[in-house]
C-alpha cells in the first residue's frame, strides 16, 4: 500500500458533514424585497443550548448559529426555477440516502472498530458507498449531534483537516449550496462545492445530505465534466457561483460529494448514526480504487470520533 497516495488522497477527502447552522432564509427565495423582521426569523437556528464540550465559548457559539440577516440577504437565491431544481436534486439525494442506508445486504464488511463502531463498503454504479453504523450511549445528545454537524465550524471537533465552511447559495430555510475547505498536509489546500440540506424524518429522525454537481465556480484548471454517478438529477444542475480568489485561480484541489448523508436516530436508550459517503476524489487516473477507499475508511474513522465527544462517561 502506497503510504503517499493515502496521504494525499486521504487530505483531500474532507468530506466531514456540516452546514451553516442558521435558518436559510424565506421559502419565498424568488422575493426580493422580502423583509428585515422575516429574515431575522427565518436565518435564525432553532438549535438547542450547545453541548458544553462542543465550546468554551457560548457567546461564540451562539453568533455563528445566530448570524446577522443583513450580512446573508444577499445569498439568497432569486431564481424560482434554480430554486425547484435545487429541491428536486436533493429530494433525489435523501431519497438514495435512506435507500442505501436501511440495510447491509448488499455490502460487505471492511472494518469492525467495535461492536458499536461498524463499517461496510459496496459497488454501486461504478463507485463505492462506505457506510457507518454508529450507537452513542447518549440518548440526551440527539439534539447537540445534530447542532454540531449544522455548526459551519463543528467539523473542527472530529476532523483534523477541516479548515472552513462557507455557503454560497442559500434555497430555503434547509437547503442551500456549501463550500468546504480542508488541508493536504502540502503547500495546497483542497475543497468541494455541493448542494447541502437537512429534513426531519420523524420526530425523532433527521437526515442530513450533502450532493455535488457541476457548480460553476469559475474554478480555472478544475474544470471537470463532473456526473455524478449516484443522484441522476444533479447532472442537469448547473449554478454558478462567486467563489473565492483563490479558487477561481485554481490553487485549490477539488473533490466531489457523489453522495454524503447522515440519518440520526434517537431511540430510548442511545442515539444511532448511520453514516454514508461515496465521493469523485478527482485523482490521477494511477490511483488505485483500493487506494482511495482506504483514504475514505480514514474519513469515516473520524466520524467515529464523534462517539467520543458525546458519550456518556
């Protein structure tokens, strides 16, 4: 096993879910002149009172998940029809994502880290899905699981090479288009750019997705005819973007999000994570696949991680 290839492939896979944890703005995005009073309602987080390992800082906390309308408004989204197109990709993605998360007949067994710590991997459409069966013996930690991932910064708590998070498009008050950062452990940085939202299965269910397509970023060397191999309607979906200097630049490696969900489960006793991820890494083609899934397994070891800032001593 070629120890550099993981190293690099494994920085650039910094897929750890978050998404900017405030309310996306008004359902009625195709408004512009939609007021101050409502954006203040609606790009407000309905999170609970952080979980006190998460921060030593509340007021902190708080203004990244309270942040100011006015400095948001122009992030919304004015088109009606990107904007059905932006639900429909994502009804798709949820859609795959508890398709693909209810069982594990179809995959094998890569790695046991416990008995509360499972890993599967399968082939579906040319690429592979890892998945993560995750218990917290924390039943009270529903919430603050949920807080954390919505948190632009709680990637921070389990991910090494999470940098920042930044949105750039926001739909409605649970969707919107995300960009994340993370290191390479070289003189380059990396990123990805995808459609990310959030939807309550049941009272005590929520699954979040994060679906990358082609994203006009103006990106000068990363220009790749990106199809995504698992949610079909995201090949038809084209935003563009104002992304940063940088990347417009093309200092920046890109990777692709085919597809990365969590489903959060509270049950009586322990909160259940089920954890997918299936990714375009944008390597060179040398790159073996056994490679890159290896890069993805280290990827879903820190979600793992998650388990120890909540549990339950």
């Amino acid at each position: 096993m070629n120890k550099g290839y993981i190293k690099v492939v494994l920085a650039l896979l910094g897929v750890a879910v978050y998404m900017q944890n405030m309310a996306f703005a008004s359902d009625s995005t195709s408004s512009e002149n939609s007021s101050n009073e409502e954006s203040e309602q609606l790009l407000t987080a309905d999170s609970e009172e952080v979980h006190p390992k998460l921060s030593t800082d509340p007021e902190e906390y708080e203004q990244r998940l309270h942040p100011n309308p006015e400095e948001n408004e122009h992030l919304l989204c004015t088109d009606p029809e990107e904007t059905k197109q932006a639900e429909n990709v994502m009804a798709e993605a949820l859609v795959h994502l508890q398709d693909h998360a209810k069982h594990t007949d179809d995959y094998y067994l890569y790695s046991k880290v416990d008995d509360r710590a499972i890993i599967h991997f399968k082939n579906f459409n040319g690429t592979d899905i890892g998945k993560l069966e995750l218990t917290i013996l924390n039943p009270n930690c529903y919430d603050d699981i949920i807080n954390m991932i919505w948190d632009p910064s709680g990637a921070k708590y389990f991910d090494d090479s999470f940098i920042k998070g930044s949105i750039f498009r926001i739909y409605n008050k649970n969707l919107g288009i995300i960009e994340q950062r993370h290191s390479t452990g070289f003189r380059w940085d990396g990123h990805y750019n995808a459609l990310a939202g959030k939807a309550q299965l049941s009272e005590d269910t929520t699954a979040i997705a994060l679906v990358s397509s082609n994203i006009n970023d103006h990106d000068r060397k990363n220009s790749k005819n990106y199809i995504n191999p698992i949610v079909e309607s995201a090949n038809s979906f084209t935003p563009e973007i104002d992304s940063e200097e940088d990347i417009k630049k093309g200092k920046l490696s890109k990777t692709y999000i085919n597809l990365v969900g969590f489903i959060i489960k509270k049950e009586p006793d322990c909160v259940k994570i089920t954890y997918l991820i299936s990714i375009d890494a944008n390597t060179y083609f040398f790159v073996l696949n056994s490679i890159i899934r290896n890069a993805v397994y280290n990827k879903i070891l820190d979600i793992v991680k998650i388990r120890d800032i909540f549990e339950e001593e």
